[in-house]
C-alpha cells in the first residue's frame, strides 16, 4: 500500500467517505465516442489551487489542479477532461460561497475540489464551517460530486499539535465530508506524517505555499480516488 493511499485508508477506517465515491465518474470517464462527454474538474479556493508559489509567481502547471489532470488523463485514453480553477488567491470561504453559484456551478462540474482552510483562519471555525456548508449543499443539489480538502501546511504554525488553527480548521473538513458523506482529501494529515521523518521545507515555496513536490503529493490524493475501480459492479 502507497504512503499517500496509507493517509487515505486510515480517515477511511474512521468513517470517512471511501474511495468508491467517485466511482459514478470514473464509469463516466471510461467511455469511448460517442458515448462519452466531457468531464469537469472545478478546484474553488485561495491561492494554493491557484497555483501562487512565491513572490506573486503562479505556476499553473506545477499546482495540484494541473498535475491531477496530467495523472487522471493518463489513466484514461478515451477521456475529454478538462480541469477549471475557479480559485482566487486572498479568499476565503465565506468570499467563495458568495460566488459559488454564478462562478462554479456555471461550469457544469462535475466534480468540485474546495481548499480554503489556510484562509479561514482569518474568519474562524463557526463562520467558515456556515459557509462550507452552503457550497456543499449548493453542490450537492446541483448534482456535483464533492471532494474536501484539508489545508497544506502553514511553517508558521506546529503541524503536529492539535490545538493549532489549521488542525482544528481540518478537523471540522473531516467532521463536515462525513456528516455530508461527500469526498475529503486529507492533506494536513498527510503532511503531518511526512513532517516526523522529515523537514517540510523541503515541499514549501514559502511559509503558506507549497511549492510542486508538495503540489505533487496532493494530486497523488486526488487520483487515488481516481484510480479506484469497484470490481463488483
């Protein structure tokens, strides 16, 4: 079993949503013309899914919406994929759910990423959790598949306590994926393993942005749900 998929089994293990939740869009994905369409990915959030590393430069294709596409497409010759960030560096989640509607669901996803915890420090835990939980439930209705995102880490902040404001923003994501029984990609945790073998300067642009190892490790995450094939059905 992979260190990345190990991250993912272990949130499975304590209820959160398995991998076969995607499982809709993968069926989707193996289709051949003509019965196939196209499949959009919307990645909403701040700068991270933008693709900001440091000093203002964006790096489209080193960050984790363009990387999951690279390795998503490859597990699909037959797909028409498209990647869509509607992401906006600086914003946080209430700012997001204002603009969910007119700007996301516009695009005809049907998958949505949502990644705003680094952010949502700046509005707290009640205020974020209202508004996360209005871009779930407007997604959800729409009939997008939902994935959470847990925050990348902050170097300013202890990865591994569990009283620091990104834990605590994570643990709300996990509580929300299940309680909604939607999708969540754990990255806090999977850099909180990596942070006790390792210096995580090492996937840092800077202190809030990871530069493209850590961008990497995230759409490693995405596609394990990607890659997941139900063989009984």
């Amino acid at each position: 079993m992979s260190f990345v998929l190990s991250v993912l089994w272990s949130t499975a293990q304590n209820g959160e949503p398995d991998l076969e939740y995607l499982q809709p869009i993968i069926t989707k994905l193996q289709k051949k013309w003509p019965d196939n369409r196209t499949i959009n990915l919307v990645f909403h959030g701040h700068s991270v899914p933008s693709g900001y590393f440091t000093k203002g430069v964006v790096d489209t294709f080193g960050s984790y919406p363009y990387l999951s596409l690279k390795k998503i497409k490859n597990h699909y010759e037959y797909a028409v994929l498209n990647t869509i960030t509607t992401s906006i560096g600086g914003e946080q989640s209430e700012q997001g759910s204002k603009r969910f509607k007119e700007e996301v669901l516009n695009h005809h996803p049907d998958v949505i990423f949502i990644d705003y915890a680094l952010n949502d420090r700046a509005i707290g835990l009640e205020r974020a959790k209202l508004a996360w939980e209005t871009m779930i439930t407007d997604a959800k209705n729409y009939g997008a598949k939902v994935i959470l995102m847990t925050p990348t880490p902050d170097l300013n902040e202890d990865i591994g306590s569990l009283d620091s404001e990104l834990s605590q923003h994570s643990e709300q994501i996990r509580s929300l994926a299940k309680a909604f029984k939607v999708g969540l990609v754990d990255s806090y945790a999977l850099f909180r393993k990596i942070a006790k073998r390792e210096d995580l300067k090492a996937y840092m642009a800077q202190n809030n942005h990871i530069n493209e190892r850590g961008h990497e490790l995230v759409a490693d995450s995405i596609l394990v749900f990607f890659e997941y094939k139900n063989t009984d059905k």
